[in-house]
C-alpha cells in the first residue's frame, strides 16, 4: 500500500517503491558489459599468436654460433662480451680522461683502444716514449681480460716523412705497431700467439689529412681486441 507523504507546503505524494529498478539496471549493464569482455579476451586468433610468438623467438634468440640476431634493420646488435670489455677498458683508461687522445671505440671487429700517435712516440720516431708506460701497461691489463686474438695497428698521416730514419709512412706505422708488440711481451710478458702487427700507412684515415686536426686524429696506434667468433682474424689456439 503506497503512504503518502506530507511535505512543508505541498501537497502530499505517494513514495515510490520502484527506485531499485535502476539500480538493477545499472547491475545488468555492468555485468553484461564484464562477460563481453572475458569472451572477447577467451577468443584466441591462433594464425596471430603464432606469429607473435614467433617474432619474439627471433627478436631474443641468439644465433647458432652465440651471436645475437639483427632485431632492427640497419643496426647490429652488441655483443654481451663487447660490452664487458668496453667498460673494462673504460674503467682502465679512465684516470687518463684528461689526456686528449685515448679513445675507446667499438666496430664489426671488437674493440679498439685508439691512441693518437705523440702519446706514445716523438715525431718521425717509433721509440715509445717513457711517459707512455703507465698508458701501455694499462691497456696490457684490459688485454688481460680477453681471450681473443689481438691486433696492433700503426697508422700515419699523409704527409711525408722530413727528418726521420725510416723511408715511407708504410715503414714508420709498421715501425710503432712492432714497438708496442714488444712492449707488451717484454715488460708485460703477454702470450706472444695471441698477438699480431701491422702497419697502414696513411691509407685508413680516421678524419680528412686536409686539416691539422684531422692529420693529428689519423697518427695513431690501435690496439684492437678481437671479438671471439667475429670471423675477422683466425682464432688462437
């Protein structure tokens, strides 16, 4: 039976007992709204998920010979061991940050350990200069971490020689590279197989020989650590 109520200046009115419909409503629709959604979720396009899953596969596969796989176009990937031994030659050189021209860079190859040519040697000269030692024996403890074959790399400008013993820029680039073999397996008594040197001349610039910076970036020595696998030198055995 409806009662009806009597409001301060208005007539009285029945009390509705019909209110819980919309709150019903508003139950039906969110509970419609819920199983939707769980059997949108339930149905499964296979043909899809094998395709993501595949595609995941080869993103975080690694290659048959431990090389990790091309994910973008255009970009290699960084080998795990590069990386270690970056940031162990980093950390080596990094108490001679404030001498200009030690680099550390990293190509298809491995890693090098770049060092413009007056902080190891006098002009024309491939004696290794002493002050050049704690340098050496720093990159000798980077060496130490790694198994792969390592190459030693003299390069030069493209100016020719004035004043200087040897007779070509081929000669003096072999020259230095052989000087700093030979530090390494005198004063550091590092494996003897495992290394090899080799001389560029002015033929595998770093920068343009047109300007004195440039020519200052070319003369060079690089210590290049190979990467264990990359195909670019033969193994040691």
């Amino acid at each position: 039976m409806r009662r009806r109520i009597k409001r301060a200046g208005r007539a009285e009115e029945p009390e509705r007992d019909d209110r819980w419909v919309v709150s019903y409503a508003d139950f039906i629709t969110l509970l419609f709204a819920f199983f939707t959604t769980m059997y949108a979720i339930s149905t499964v396009d296979a043909g899809k998920l094998e395709m993501f899953s595949g595609s995941m596969r080869t993103a975080f596969k690694a290659a048959a010979d431990g090389r990790p796989q091309q994910v973008i176009e255009g970009i290699e990937p960084v080998p795990p061991g590069d990386l270690a031994v970056e940031r162990e030659a980093r950390e080596q050189l990094g108490k001679f940050a404030i001498m200009e021209g030690v680099t550390v860079a990293r190509d298809r190859r491995g890693v090098a350990l770049r060092f413009e040519d007056s902080l190891l040697f006098g002009s024309g000269s491939a004696d290794i200069r002493r002050s050049a030692g704690p340098l050496l024996d720093a990159a000798a403890a980077v060496i130490r971490q790694t198994q792969g074959p390592v190459v030693i790399e003299g390069h030069t400008d493209s100016l020719p020689l004035r004043g200087s013993r040897y007779a070509s820029n081929w000669e003096l680039s072999a020259a230095r590279a052989v000087s700093v073999l030979r530090y390494f397996l005198g004063e550091q008594g590092l494996r003897p197989e495992r290394f090899s040197a080799s001389g560029y001349g002015e033929h595998r610039p770093l920068a343009s020989n047109g300007t004195p910076e440039g020519r200052s970036k070319n003369r060079r020595v690089e210590i290049l650590l190979v990467r264990e696998g990359s195909g670019a030198y033969s193994a040691v055995h």
